[in-house]
C-alpha cells in the first residue's frame, strides 16, 4: 500500500475516536447537569417543607410534605446532607431557637456545598414565620 492510503486510513480512525470521546463527554455532562437540577429540584421541595411545617404545625398535610420530601432527598443527596439533615432532626427540631437555627445553618450549607455554591460568609439562618 501507498503512504496515501496510510494517511487516509490514520485520519478516518483518528475522526471515528474524536467523535467517541467527544460523544461521550457530552453525555457525561449532560447527567451531571440532568442530576444537578433533580438535586436543585428536590433541595427547594425539602426547604420549603419545614417553613410550612413551621407556619402551620398543626397541619397533617405540612407534616406529610415533610416527610415525603424529606424521603426523597435520600435517593439524591450526598452522603453529608443526609448527616446534617439528620443531625438537623435529631438534635434540633423542638429545641431552643439557637440550636436549631445553628444545625438549620449546617445543613443548609451542606446543601450548597453539595451543590457546588461557594460560600466565604454563609450568615447564620432561621426559619420566620
């Protein structure tokens, strides 16, 4: 064979393994974006919950909202939001208002953390009603 075809042969092949990767990076970031936005979509649902819960705990259906998003934030959050969550629950829901506002902060940076919010001075927060 001529050198020619060498070449051809060398460019076809090298095409074909551009297009692969290219192909397969571009999905890759697609579920990486595809998960961010499930996680952003599940961390509104879960903090919106406990403000009703907070505002009106008398109500059943706030406290299934809770529960339900709070379930649901197993399948998608990291391993250290569901620690602070549960800190969160364990040590501070119905306590003085300083422990709580303190472990809703932690788990609320956690939650940013997770998605990759950069805080320098993250205040410390609480929930009105």
């Amino acid at each position: 064979m001529t050198i020619e075809i060498y070449i051809s042969i060398f460019g076809a092949l090298t095409a074909i393994i551009v297009s692969i990767v290219g192909a397969l990076l571009t999905k890759r970031n697609s579920i990486i974006l595809q998960t961010r936005k499930l996680k952003e979509s599940h961390y509104v649902a879960y903090i919106e919950a406990p403000h009703s819960l907070a505002s009106n705990n008398q109500s059943s259906q706030a406290s299934k909202d809770y529960t339900f998003n709070r379930d649901k934030l197993f399948l998608v959050a990291s391993e250290e939001v569901i620690a602070k969550m549960l800190d969160f629950e364990n040590k501070a829901v119905g306590k003085e208002s300083d422990l709580h506002d303190q472990y809703l902060t932690e788990l609320v940076r956690e939650i940013r953390k997770d998605l990759k919010i950069k805080d320098k001075n993250f205040p410390k927060i609480s929930l009105k009603k």
